[in-house]
C-alpha cells in the first residue's frame, strides 16, 4: 500500500513517516493535512476505509471528541454577529434550564465547568440518539457542583447543551447551521450528521488494544453509556449527528477550518470571527485539574484546548481538540496553518496520540529548518 495524495519535496519527510504507519500495522487508514492562508500545503491519505475499499480524498470518519473543536466555530461565529455573550446566563437563551442551574453561564458550559459533566441516570447509546430525551434529562438534572468551582470534562453531554444554545438561539439544528455557514460556504467535507451521499464516502472504525477509559462503578463522564464500536459504525449513528462525539470528517476539511480560525486570529480576516473577540474567548479557564481525565487541561471560554505538550504543535498559541482513538485538529496563529489527523484504527485513552504528534513534530522540524 502506498500513500496518494499532495505532499511537496519539502515535506516528503511527513510522507516516509505516513508511510511506516502502515508498513508496521499502526495503522489502518488515516488523513494528515496541513493548510496555511487556504493553501494546501499537505493532504495525504492511505489504508482501507473498509474491508473492500481504499481511502481516498473524499473519505470522512468519525472523529469523536474532535467535533467539539468544530462545532466550537458555531459558538465563534454567533459570538461574531452578537448573537451569544458567553458572559450570560445559560437560561437567558434556554428558559428551561433550570432545577438549581440559574447560575451557571454560558462560558462555564464552554469550559466544562458547569457541573454538567455526566448523565445521573443510566442511559443507553440508542438514547443518545433521542436528542428530546437527552436534553430533558439535562433540564431536569442537578450539577454535581457550583458553576465554576472545579472542571470536569463534560465528554458526552457537552455537545448536546452547546447544540440546544444554538437551537435557541438560531432556530437551526447543528447538522444546519453548520452545513449552511462552513461546510457549503468553505467547501468542508465534515458533518454532524449524514445526508445519503455520505455514506459512499466514510471509513468504519476498527478497535486496537482497547481498554477501558474509566472503571469507577458510578456513573462517571465516559462510563454511562459506555463505548460500542460496532453502534458507531451503524448507519442510525450517523444519521444522528450526535453533536459531542459524532461530527464526521476528513483531515483537510478539518485543516482548512482551523486555517480559517488562525488567519483571524493573526491578520483580523474576520472569516469567523474577529481577532479582538477571538482573543478574549481563547483565555484559558481557571488553571486546575480536570478531574474527569486526570490531567492538567487548558479549557478556553470557547471550548477549545490550548497547546499542552507536542499536541497542537510548537507555539503556546495554539489551540484546538483531540479526540478519543487518535484523531486531533489544531489551529496555529503564528504560523497561520490549520493541521489535522483522522484515523480508523481508535487506539484507548484521552491523551496525545503518537502517530499524530510524530507528524506535527516533523512539520516543525521542517518549517524551522
């Protein structure tokens, strides 16, 4: 198998490296894209989507907790047109959050601060796709505790409250508004849920060494429902869009939008959003443990992860989401590049995954050299 795709003499390094992942089995099929000033530097693709079919250019997968970085450029944008203040309070757009939420503000969901980190009811992942039975619970629900006391990452439930702010606000479901004000005007091949064509184009998901993420018997972030594979490669999941962990996509489609982001926050293009209010939503949340993931996590007002480590390359700047099994997108405003990984092969845990981060090293290596 040989990797296909755009990859310069100056950058044939990324593509050896690319290449060994599937000489050596640590990978199945995967997309690696980096774009700068809507320039695409790099778009390479190889491996299986299927058992009888190649990747190519066109190909999307699921990208889990990626698309809460996407769908993050929703929250910019109506921040942009004055349509949302992050400073008001959740209810001020959603009169029916209520059962001791009146406090919490739209930025303490943002940043996952708001208490509302888990399901306090066992659910099903049929449920997950009931998006009226989801967003009752979360009406009914009491936090777990003040807005803004401690963080907790909120992995299955985030995308459903940001998803309902923008219904109230919009009147337009996430799969909408997303598709009428990125995906058609910018030409990105990514989706919170599947139209027909869609289907010709995605990759199932394949397991490697999974284990699991949590294994407290209370209902925890991750646990409740807990990971199935196989429901994620079923037709009804994509349909649904399940906006937390469902957004499907490829890497170029995910590179070009966080070029978009970075060369607003660098030159003010004001494509998203203008480089005075991006500033101000990239502050990083009160500086702690996330005690959901155990780990020290830069939470933006915005949704968005600041640089931790090699995840979103070399410049502190930098901001973006990973997700779980391997894929991750960053923006980077110094440089003014938008990088991206997606992948089939989901290998277990929340951190950092080696075969992206081989790559962004590289780039590094090769823009400072």
């Amino acid at each position: 198998m040989l990797v296909q795709g755009i990859c310069p003499p100056k950058f044939e390094e990324l593509k050896n490296i690319f290449q060994k992942y599937f000489d050596n089995n640590e990978e199945s099929g995967a997309n690696f894209s980096i774009v700068k000033n809507s320039e695409i530097l790099v778009n390479i693709f190889g491996g299986q989507k299927s058992k009888n079919s190649s990747w190519d250019e066109n190909t999307i997968v699921n990208t889990f907790s990626l698309s809460k970085g996407i769908y993050a450029s929703c929250i910019a944008r109506l921040i942009e047109v004055n349509e949302l203040d992050i400073e008001k309070k959740v209810s001020f757009y959603w009169p029916e959050f209520k059962n001791n939420k009146e406090k919490i503000l739209v930025k303490d969901i943002l940043s996952h601060q708001s208490g509302l980190f888990r399901f306090k009811e066992k659910i099903s992942n049929e449920d997950l796709l009931n998006y009226e039975k989801i967003i009752y619970i979360l009406e009914k629900q009491n936090p777990d505790h003040e807005p803004g006391e401690k963080t907790y990452y909120h992995a299955k439930t985030h995308g459903y409250l940001v998803e309902n702010l923008i219904r109230k606000i919009t009147k337009k479901s996430l799969k909408e508004f997303f598709y009428e004000n990125f995906s058609q005007k910018y030409n990105l091949n990514f989706n919170f849920g599947f139209k027909e064509d869609d289907f010709n184009n995605v990759s199932d998901l394949i397991e490697d060494n999974i284990e699991t993420v949590r294994t407290n018997k209370e209902f925890d972030a991750f646990n409740n429902p807990k990971h199935e594979i196989n429901f994620y490669n079923s037709k009804k999941w994509r349909l649904s869009g399940v906006p937390s962990m469902g957004g499907h996509g490829s890497a170029l489609s995910i590179a070009k939008l966080y070029d978009l982001l970075a060369n607003d926050l660098k030159l003010d293009l004001k494509k998203i959003i203008s480089q005075k209010k991006f500033k101000k939503i990239l502050l990083q949340s009160p500086s702690r443990i996330d005690d959901s993931l155990k780990l020290p996590i830069k939470w933006t007002y915005s949704g968005y992860i600041l640089r931790g480590g090699w995840m979103f390359g070399k410049n502190k700047e930098s901001f973006g989401h990973n997700g779980w099994g391997g894929s991750l997108g960053f923006g980077d405003p110094i440089e003014g590049i938008g990088i991206a990984y997606v992948t089939r092969k989901i290998n277990s845990g929340m951190g950092a995954d080696s075969r992206a981060v081989n790559l962004i090293k590289k780039t590094y290596d090769i823009f400072y050299n």
